[in-house]
C-alpha cells in the first residue's frame, strides 16, 4: 500500500475589508488652488445680503453703495501620517492565498511587492476615514476636534456657526411633535442666512425612522395626486440610500439615509459617521471646499526601494493629496512604508447647512 500524504484542496483567499466609506466628504470639492504648497491656506470671503433699492429724491443723486468689504481666513490643516514595517525575513513565511506548494516558488521581490501594495491600500484607508470624519463633525457642530491615539486633542478649528444652524427640534421626535415644522424653521434660517435654499436632508436612523412614522409624514408622502412627496430608497454611494422626495414648505427636499461607520480609535467601538438622532440640512449649492497641503519631500524616497513606492498622489477622485514613501534600514533588511497627508475640509458657505437634534 502507498504511503503519502493525503490531498488538501486550496480555496481562494477571503480578506474582510470594507473600503471607507465617503457621502459625507464627497459634498466637499476641490476649487482652484485647493491643493498646494506651504503650511496654511487662505481665503477670501465677500457678503451680500439681499438689499433692496430705495426711492431717492429728484436730483439729489444716487444711494452711496461699498462694494469692496470683504474678509480673509486662514486655516492650517491638520497632519495625518500612517506607517507600516516589513522585515524581510517575513517573505520566508508563506503569504496569505497561496498554498504551500506554491509558495515556494513565489520570488521574494514579488513577494515584498504584494505586501507592500496591500499595506498602502490599508493605511490609505484610514486617511480617507479620517477625512470623512472632518465632514461629519463640520455638519454635525460647525466645528473640528481631532484626536490622536489616546484620545487627546492635539487639533481643533472652530468655524463659528450660528447657534441657530444647530438646534433642538421643538419638541423631541420620539413623541409627539411636529418634524415638518421642524424641518422647514432650519430650512428658513438656512435660506435667510446663506441664501441658497435647502434641498437635501441627510438623516441619522432613529430620525429617519420617526420621521416616516410620523402620521403628518405619512400624510405628505401618501398624497400621490399632488406630488407632495414619495418615498423610493434606492443605493446612491457607499454607505447611503436615496428614499426619494418630501416638500417642506415651498421646497422640495430630497432625503437621505446614511449608515456609514468608522472604529472609533480610542473606545474600538463601531461609529456612526451621522449620530443616530440627527438631521443634517444643506443645499446642493452650498460652498463646502477640499483643501489639501502637500507634503513636502524634497529628497524622494530611498532609491534602493524606490520602485515600491506608488507615486505621489494627488487624487482628483478624492480631492486631497497623499505622499506616500517607501525607506529602507541600511542593511536592506528592515522596510517602512508610510503615507503622510494634511487635508482640510472647510465649510466656506458656513451658514448654508446646519443640523437639526431630533432627541436631546
């Protein structure tokens, strides 16, 4: 009788990952001169409210008007930087997806390429994560408190919001109130303020779910003859759903569902990106800008490990700049991969959205 091993089937490799998700920050888009070089960003900013002309007297010659008052802010952006090691006595052990057999004949230049491609995908993850966060604290506060490590502050940057951009509702939405109403006072203060007219709110669960089960909802949605409304989720990015139409008022507001969710890097807790009671309301013409400092690296990167290093990236997909680079211990046998980037998002039409708390 033969003697020998028995036979193992290989199945494919299965890697849980979950790319980020990103509704929040693609709202913020890149404008001219966005990206650059230097330590902060400025910009210009002119008001005009909506004055109306007055009647003068015959001959006494016409109303005086200053046209040329306007302010400049300065932002420095935050600095993100993500690393990661590889020992090159790791490529002796068999890499994740290949069988045993097979590994052998793997080289190890191919090998130390794999890892490192799957290494930049992992940490370039985390930054667009951390970029999605910015949005969701700009929509949710008007403000920026980020957080190192260990939960210290090490960043904060507050834009100064109306108050009244970030309200309580009337009467909270778990009981009986009236969320129309609701809806359409921040809608006001957001029209009179930033003068653009809301036609998007983005929901948090428990919101959205009392606000389809309120019976004045239900009533506006189901008046199909007058088109007041309709309810129609369907997919729309990654992490939100499109439930279709309300009109609040005299608009037409499209609503939103966003479930999008981050581990929290102090507590490890799974995170929503939208708190669950809340409602964000913008229009689709409010100015929200993606800035991005370069990084400077003057040298390049270690030319011994040159060729695994991706490129300097300044992603027109995703609006910000991303340096990633690739060094090498002197005696080649230790490698580090890192990515450094210093992306800010800001709220320059900061009184055209604000976020309504539905349970406080």
């Amino acid at each position: 009788m033969a003697v020998g091993l028995t036979k193992v089937g290989w199945l494919q490799l299965f890697t849980q990952m979950r790319g980020p998700s990103k509704f929040l920050s693609r709202l913020f888009t890149v404008k001219p001169g966005g990206i650059y070089n230097g330590g902060k960003v400025a910009i210009d900013i002119e008001r005009f409210g909506e004055d109306v002309a007055v009647v003068v007297k015959r001959c006494t010659g016409p109303n005086l008007n200053d046209i040329d008052i306007f302010t400049t802010k300065e932002f420095t952006p935050p600095s993100y930087g993500e690393a990661f090691p590889l020992d090159v006595c790791d490529l002796i052990e068999r890499m994740a997806g290949v069988d045993p057999f097979a590994a052998a004949m793997v080289d190890y230049a191919s090998q130390m390429t794999a890892k490192m491609a799957k290494g930049f995908v992992v940490v370039m993850n985390m930054i667009e994560r951390a970029v999605e966060l910015q949005a969701s604290q700009i929509l949710q506060t008007g403000k920026l408190t980020l957080t190192d490590k260990n939960g210290a502050t090490v960043y904060e940057l507050d834009f100064l919001p109306k108050a009244t951009h970030f309200p309580n509702a009337a009467a909270i939405w778990s009981g009986t109130s009236d969320k129309l109403g609701d809806l359409q006072a921040l809608a006001d203060v957001i029209s009179n303020d930033g003068q653009v007219d809301v036609d998007r709110a983005i929901f948090g669960a428990t919101a959205l779910n009392l606000f389809l089960d309120d019976d004045d909802v239900k009533a506006r949605l189901d008046n199909r003859r007058m088109e007041l409304g309709e309810v129609a989720p369907e997919l729309r990015d990654s992490g939100a759903v499109f439930y279709g139409h309300v009109w609040v008022g005299t608009r037409r507001i499209e609503m939103w569902a966003y479930s999008g969710t981050f581990k929290h890097p102090e507590t490890g807790d799974v995170t929503k990106y939208v708190e669950a009671d809340k409602v964000i309301m913008l229009s689709s013409r409010t100015r929200l800008d993606m800035t991005s400092a370069r990084v400077p690296l003057p040298l390049g990167p270690d030319p011994r490990v040159a060729s695994l290093v991706p490129g300097r990236v300044s992603s027109q997909a995703e609006g910000f700049d991303v340096t990633p680079n690739v060094y090498a211990t002197p005696n080649g046998k230790q490698i580090m991969g890192e990515v450094e980037s210093r992306p800010l998002l800001i709220p320059v039409q900061i009184d055209g959205f604000g976020c309504l708390d539905t349970i406080f």
